[in-house]
C-alpha cells in the first residue's frame, strides 16, 4: 500500500490503527450499501410489472368493450359472460389480444 509522492516522487505508506468504532460504522456502511441495491432492484421491478399489468388490464377492458360492442349485449353474454370470475383462461388470454389484433391490423 505504498503511495507516491507527485512532487518529489518518495515512496510512503500511511499506517493508521483501525479502531473498533470505525470498523463497526464500515461494516454497517457496506451492509446499507447492498440492501440499498437489493431495495432499488426491488423498486425497479415493482414499477415493471405494475406497467405491465396495467397495460395487461387496459387491453383486457378494451377488448372486452370492443367485443360488447361487435356482437351486442346478448352474445357477450352468451360467449364471453358478464362476470369476469366465469370467464375461463382462454378468454384472460384473447380478450387482450383483441387490442393489439386491432392495432396492427391497422400498420
């Protein structure tokens, strides 16, 4: 750990006792430093997937409004079902679709 003097170019090495207050607040600064890492990886995914799921949820209204809309209000009824706790996985995976069907038909 030898240093270098930028004016006369004397090689020195500063020696110092460590003490214990000064180790502890170390230690305390390096496990802060990596939770702080894991809390803002933590942040960025949260924000991620509440963007996704919250693009997932506007295809999901709009296909279900476009489909109300194109065949009326008895056949939703008949074929997708007012109450979106009957709905079954084949409808929570196309009605979004719907949207970007729609949209890129369009391009």
């Amino acid at each position: 750990n030898a240093l270098k003097c930028p004016q006369c170019g004397t090689h020195y090495s500063i020696k110092s006792d460590n003490p214990f207050l000064l180790h502890m607040l170390d230690r305390v600064d390096g496990l802060t430093s990596r939770a702080g890492t894991y809390i803002s990886l933590g942040i960025v995914t949260d924000v991620g997937v509440s963007f996704v799921g919250s693009i997932y949820a506007f295809c999901m209204y709009y296909g279900a409004h476009t489909v109300h809309v194109f065949v009326g209000e008895h056949m939703y009824g008949v074929i997708i079902g007012h109450d979106p706790r009957e709905w079954s996985w084949w409808t929570y995976w196309n009605l979004p679709l719907v949207a970007l069907y729609l949209v890129t038909s369009r391009l």
